[in-house]
C-alpha cells in the first residue's frame, strides 16, 4: 500500500468516527433532554388554561414567599441571639421576626377578606359558550331593552308568513295592540305555527317554559288568569328563569306552574302577554334569534 492511500484511509477512517460521535452526541442528547414548564401546584401548565396558569403562579408565590419569611425567621433569630447585651441588634433581630410574620399574616388575610366579601372573588374560572337553541322562544328572561323596528316596515316571508287562517292569522290579528298585525301574525307562525298549545324550551325536568302562540317564558314573565284576573307570578313556579346561557331549570310549585300553563294556552292571554312585552309590537327583542333572523327584525 502506498503512503498515500494509507493517509486518504485513516483520513477516511477520522471522519466515519467523527460521524459516530456526533450521532451518539445527539442520541444521549434527545434521550436525557427534557423539559419541565411546569409550576409547583394543581395544574399541568400545558393542559390547564389561563385559569391553570394564574393558579399555578399563585402557589408558587406562596411557596417563595413562604421560604422567605421562613428565612427572614431564622435570621433575625440569630441576629438577636448573637446580639448579646446589644439593643440595636436585638431590635434589628425582632424587626426581621415581625415583618416576616406580618408578611405570612397579610397573605392569609388577603385572601380571607376575599373569601369574606365574595367566594366567587378566590375561584377563578372561564365562562362557557352554549349553543343557540332554534327553537327558542322568549329565552333571556328580561323584560326591557332590545332592538327598535322603527316604522314596522319589515315584512314577514319563509315561515314567518302569516298563516291565511286560525288564530295567528292576520285576520285574528287585525285590530289587536301590535302596530304591525303583519309582522306579529308571522311572529306568531313561526313560534307556534298557530298551536295555542305548543311548547318549548324545556327544563331538567321535561316541564316546559316557553308556552303558547308567541312562546311566553313562564319563568321568566308573569302572566293573567282569563277566569279570574289574577296576576300568577310564573317565575316563582320555578327554580331559576329559562335562559339561553342558563338553561337548567325545573318546576319547584306544580300547583302554580299548571295554572300558568293553561293561561298561557288561552290564544287570548298569550296574545295580550306578547303585545306587553314586544310594546305594541314596536321591540321582539325578547324572542328568539331563530325567529328573528325568519321574520328579518
């Protein structure tokens, strides 16, 4: 062999080794490189949220600041026990002492008076978006506000027509409180299709909030007895008011709730409820999105 193919052979030879240095570099490395972003506390910090995050970041305080004043503790004890016959220095040693325990007892009493005030203050959690209920009716349980039509000049059409018969017709509603018959005969059609009886909106316990014609909210809206004339405070027939963010409800007066279910039936009454609370038609702020997007308002 001559000395050059023995010089390019163990130059050949340092690279393959090289090479495998570098690999077995990078093995070890993938293999025992591992990086933990988490802090001390309840949560996994790539799974909990912002909620997890601030949680996380309040035990770590603690934790820091609990070591802290430990440490301030223990050196103003020893600051005071070597003092001797030192005023200063025991003085220096009790301020340590102090402002570390007051530091401990802030931090308790911080979150004490939230506690105190409001324990929602001490929790911390992300609202929910629920899902838009189509067949919603009045589902917000509230009584004001909500968005003008102006002149009534929105015309219903798809199945927000009004219906050529029955009690939602335009005919029945000739003459009526709303400004517009029109546009509450197809307001009408498309809560109920015209059925005196239809219901939605149901509670946890399959009883039903949203009644009649124009779909008044029982939990949320009292309504007139037709036989008697008295007002039945509906909503104390339930637990809580039907709402699109707060769904859960259920019947806790069944005496009650089966008077307002059969006022609410009567086409009459539920059509005096709905002029109420649409102002004469001029606001169906309270009715559903569905029925709005139908009826263009």
């Amino acid at each position: 062999m001559s000395e050059d193919s023995a010089a390019q052979t163990a130059k050949r030879r340092a690279q393959y080794n090289n090479v495998n240095m570098i690999n077995s570099a990078l093995a070890i490395a993938q293999a025992t490189v591992s990086i933990n972003s988490n802090l001390p506390g309840p949560y996994s910090i790539s799974a909990a949220g912002p909620c997890g995050w601030i949680v996380d970041f309040y035990y770590t305080a603690l934790i820091i600041a609990g070591i802290l004043a430990f440490g301030a503790i223990v050196y103003g004890g020893i600051k005071y026990a070597v003092s001797g016959g030192n005023p200063h220095g025991q003085s220096e040693g009790r301020s340590w002492i102090w402002s570390a325990l007051i530091g401990l007892l802030l931090l308790g009493a911080a979150w004490l008076i939230l506690h105190t005030i409001n324990p929602n203050l001490t929790t911390c959690s992300l609202p929910t978006l629920s899902g838009v209920n189509l067949n919603a009716g009045i589902g917000n349980g509230s009584n004001g506000g909500g968005t003008q039509l102006g002149n009534g000049s929105v015309s219903p059409g798809g199945r927000c027509q009004p219906p050529a018969s029955g009690p939602c017709s335009l005919a029945n509603l000739q003459g009526s409180c709303f400004a517009s018959p029109q546009i509450a005969a197809g307001v009408c059609n498309a809560e109920s299709s015209g059925n005196p009886n239809a219901q939605g909106d149901k509670g946890d316990d399959g009883n039903y909030a949203s009644i009649g014609l124009f779909q008044i909210n029982l939990s949320a809206n009292t309504i007139q007895d037709p036989g008697t004339g008295q007002t039945l405070n509906c909503p104390s027939a339930f637990s809580n008011p039907y709402t699109g963010s707060n769904p859960h409800t259920h019947v806790v007066n069944q005496a009650l709730y089966q008077k307002c279910l059969a006022a609410a039936e009567n086409p009459a009454t539920n059509l005096a409820k709905a002029c109420a609370l649409s102002k004469n038609g001029s606001s169906w702020s309270l009715w559903g999105p569905a029925t709005k997007q139908a009826c263009g308002l």
